[in-house]
C-alpha cells in the first residue's frame, strides 16, 4: 500500500511539474481538426475543406486536374485578394498559351489584360483599359478588380475547355466552339 501511494504522489507530482492540469483544455484547442482534412487548426490555411478532399500540407485542396479547378473559389477577389487571384491568372494563362489555347475576347489576349492589370498595380490606377491584338487600347475600361477575376477566369475556362474538348471531342457539333 506504502509503495501505491508513493506512486500516486510521484505520478501526481510529475503532473503537477509539467503544467498537466487533467482538464485537456489547452491541448485540445491547440490539436484540433475541425475539417477532419489532417491537417491541425492552428496551420489550417483553408479551414472548411469537404471531408476526403485531398490537401497540401497547409489543408489547401491539391488539384489533380484541370477539370478539379474551382473557377469561383480561386478568382474570388473577396477571398483570396488581388495579387493572388492575378497570380493565378498568370498561372493558368501560361500553360494556356503553351498549350495554343490562350483565351481571346474582343480582340484582346488574356496576356494583355494581365499586363495592364500589373501596370495599373503599379502605378495606383483604379481602372485598365488591355491593348487589343492590333496595338490599339480597348473601347472597354475595367476596374483592376473585375479585370483580374476575368483574366483568371478566362484563364482557367480556356484550359478547362481544352481537357474537356480532348474527351469529348466527337459530341461538337460542325461550327461549334471547338476547333481542332
């Protein structure tokens, strides 16, 4: 009996020495998963992934494919902010242009409105106004905002009509969008 008690005592002074208090108040806080992602709260960059989504190691969606690209979440400039969203439209519109698909509208390359974006970035304009393929500036102006959704946008649409068009090619119709 002597020797159990002298056990408690040590074990409860050991507690005591590391700081345990038994209530797990401060552990749990610090070593939670609330997204069930594996990835721990205090390092969560993205906290409110769909459960079995695969993540980086800052619990971020990893995309596999194009065709797993959110449009909306990644050009969302309520959420990820300006400089990022224009960092994805540059991204995306680099593979875009390798691959020959680089997005055009009105004239203007996807390319040219994320060259004004960055000048206009720059300079402390508020709005953009992308040269057009002949060298002249748009009729169109933008606010550097929804020019750098669209830009990442059409980025990711150009890329994502690309990979769907290679698997489903033989449903386009003649004069349809695709072209091959």
């Amino acid at each position: 009996m002597k020797k159990l008690f002298s056990i408690t005592i040590a074990a409860g002074l050991a507690l005591a020495l590391t700081g345990c208090t038994g209530s797990g108040a401060a552990l749990s806080t610090a070593n939670t998963d609330k997204d069930k992602d594996g990835v721990m709260d205090i390092s969560d960059q993205c906290p409110n992934t769909v459960a079995g989504t695969k993540v980086s190691k800052d619990g971020c969606k990893i995309y596999t494919s194009v065709l797993d690209l959110n449009e909306r979440e990644l050009c969302s400039i309520e959420k990820n902010g300006v400089e990022t969203v224009l960092a994805t439209a540059k991204k995306y519109n680099a593979v875009a242009k390798k691959h020959g698909v680089e997005f055009r509208r009105q004239g203007v390359n996807n390319s040219s409105a994320i060259t004004a974006v960055e000048e206009a970035l720059k300079t402390g304009k508020k709005t953009v106004n992308p040269m057009t393929n002949k060298k002249k500036a748009s009729k169109k102006t933008f606010t550097v905002e929804y020019a750098t959704q669209r830009a990442c946008k059409f980025a990711i649409s150009a890329l994502v009509l690309e990979a769907e068009g290679k698997t489903n090619w033989r449903e386009a119709l003649p004069g349809g969008e695709y072209k091959y």
